[in-house]
C-alpha cells in the first residue's frame, strides 16, 4: 500500500527529470529560427552534407544514453550555458545565424557535460564532437582550406608522378598528360573527403566511448588518411588515362573511384582505431586487503582513469534526489524565461524587417 506521501514522492522524482528536459528544450528551441536558415544554407555546401547524419546520431545517442534525473550543473558546465545565452542574444540583436549556432552548440555541450551517462562514471560531453562537426568555419575558412588543399593535392601527386616517371606537366591545380589536361578540382581535393572522414571518426569516438588522447589520434589519422587517399585518386587518373585511354575524371566512373577511395580510407582508419584501442587497453590494478593496498602504483590508475578505454560499471548507481532542488527550479526558470525573450526578440526583428 502506498501512502500520500509517498505518493507525492513519487511523482515529484518523476517530474524532475523532466524539468530540465523541457527547459533545455525550448531553450534550444529558441535558437531554431536562425538556426533552420543557416543549416538550409550549409546544405548547398557539399562538404557539409552530412550534417543532418550528424545531428541525428547525436539526439540517439544523447537520448539512449542520458541518464534520466542525472545533470550535476558544475561551474564549468553552467559557464558554457550563459555562453550560449550570449551567443543567442547577440546573434539575435546583430544579427547573425551562424553566432546562434555557435550558442546552440554550446548549450548541447553544457548539457552533455552536466549530464552523466547510464552505467558509466563519467559525462556524456564527447557526444557534443557530433554536434560541434556541423557548425561551418566561421569567415568561410572552408573557402580557404578549400584552396589550401587544391594546391597540397597537385603538388603531391606531380611529385610522386616525377618519382614513378608518369609524363606531366603541373601549372597551379591543372595536371596536363600527352592529349589531356585535368584539372584538380574542389571534388578532388580532399574537402568532401576530409569532412565526411572526421565524421566517420567522430561516430567511431562516440560509438565506442573512446577515451580523449585516443580520439586526438584518431582525428588526426582520419585527416591523413583522407589526404592520402586524394592523392591516390588523382594518380590513379592520370595513370589510367596514361595506360588505357580510359577518362575517369568526370561522370559515373569519377563517383565509383571516388567512393572507392572513400570505402578504403574509412578501412584504414577502422584498423587505426582496432590498434589505437590495443595501445589503450587498461591495466590490471587490483586491490588487495591489507596493507599491500597502500601501495598501489598511481601511474596505473592515472592510465586508466584518463587514457585507457573506459569498462562499464554495472555497479554505478546515479542517485536522483526525490525532490527539485532550488538550483533547479532557478536554472529552469532562467531557462525558460530565456527562451521566451529570445523568441520574442526574433519575432519582433522579423517584422521590423
């Protein structure tokens, strides 16, 4: 039999998950009129057209493994949500979408970070990678890089075409063949292929729980692996057409390369990520009754709190207080009230306009 108040209990342990699930929610909610327009926008751009892939996967992971009731709101994690409520603001009154963006992904941070994930002792804010993927280079940084990569692309196949003695000739992004030029394109080189690499990178992070120096590494595997195998594909144009006659610079045979290239790139870096788990492995610390229990190595314990690949913890149990603490009630209100001024501010913009 259950007594009113435990009843009451009850339902007030239920309702507090919820409480910071909502206030989050409109809060984010409030950033969606700038933040529709800039992602339609950023669609147009090629290289970034895995976004809503990347989105996606991030509210299923968030969702599955977010402990209901579990937020502990630190310093560090309320500092990135006024952050966020100032990006909003300002992004509202100047205004500019991609500062609204900016705002949104630190508040999911914030929110990863002061949410704790089911059977683990640790916070869901490597999921925040997934987000942090689709926010653009600000001052079109991906126009520069673009460029950037176009000329680090010709010069590495021509030089490795002058070593294995491929006749050609090299003039700024064009490569010319006896009876044909090709030209180094932004397909070519390297963007589409790098971006949609990291995000391959950043699922297998997320995915598996990688700790942060192995998911460090594995970016930085995953950026050279996708240069290199730009590289190959340009060589492998020009040597198919240097040996059969054969153009597989533009149509069908230019997109199966391409995804080739693209399929052996994500291999490799799968197999960077097998080795990186391998160098990572945690190491056996027991612990003994009796005074050999004093002195435990804390290098060992350093390795695997920090660098070794987390095991789950069937025995952490997050306790949810039955009741809203103050703290609560405030942040949400603050939330809340945020949200609504926001959206207010952004109406009242619109129809000045």
């Amino acid at each position: 039999m259950v007594t009113s108040g435990e009843s009451e209990t009850s339902s007030e342990s239920v309702q507090r998950p919820h409480t910071t699930a909502v206030a989050m929610g409109l809060l984010l909610a409030a950033h969606l009129p700038c933040a529709v327009p800039h992602y339609i926008r950023t669609w147009s751009l090629e290289h970034y057209q895995f976004f809503p892939f990347a989105l996606a996967m991030f509210g299923w992971l968030f969702h599955t493994r977010r402990t209901p009731g579990g937020e502990r709101w630190g310093i560090l994690s309320l500092l990135l949500l006024a952050a966020d409520v100032f990006c909003l603001v300002a992004g509202t009154l100047k205004p500019s979408p991609w500062l609204v963006v900016l705002g949104m992904q630190l508040g999911l941070a914030a929110w990863c970070l002061a949410s704790t994930e089911q059977g683990y002792r640790r916070s869901l804010l490597y999921l925040s990678l997934l987000a942090m993927l689709t926010l653009r280079l600000p001052n079109e940084m991906d126009t520069q890089l673009i460029q950037w990569l176009q000329n680090r692309t010709t010069a590495f196949a021509s030089g490795i075409g002058h070593r294995v003695n491929l006749v050609h000739y090299s003039e700024g992004n064009v490569l010319s063949v006896p009876g044909k030029t090709f030209l180094v394109a932004e397909a070519c080189s390297g963007v589409k292929s790098l971006f949609t690499i990291l995000f391959i990178s950043a699922m297998v992070i997320c995915m598996k729980r990688r700790p942060f120096l192995h998911s460090v590494v594995l970016l930085l595997c995953g950026m050279a692996t996708a240069g290199l195998m730009n590289v190959f594909r340009v060589l492998s144009v020009i040597y198919v057409w240097d040996w059969r006659q054969l153009d597989l610079s533009t149509g069908l045979p230019h997109d199966i390369l391409g995804y080739a290239c693209l399929g052996i790139a994500a291999g490799i870096l799968l197999s960077a990520d097998a080795f990186l788990e391998v160098l990572s492995a945690p190491i056996p610390d027991f612990r003994r009754p009796g005074i050999i229990a004093r002195y435990r190595n804390p290098l060992t314990r350093l390795w695997n709190r920090w660098i070794a690949t987390l095991d789950e913890d069937p025995g952490h149990v997050v306790k949810v207080h039955s009741g809203v603490s103050g703290r609560m009630v405030v942040l949400a209100g603050v939330l809340l009230v945020t949200a609504g001024a926001a959206q207010a501010v952004q109406i009242v913009m619109g129809r000045i306009q």
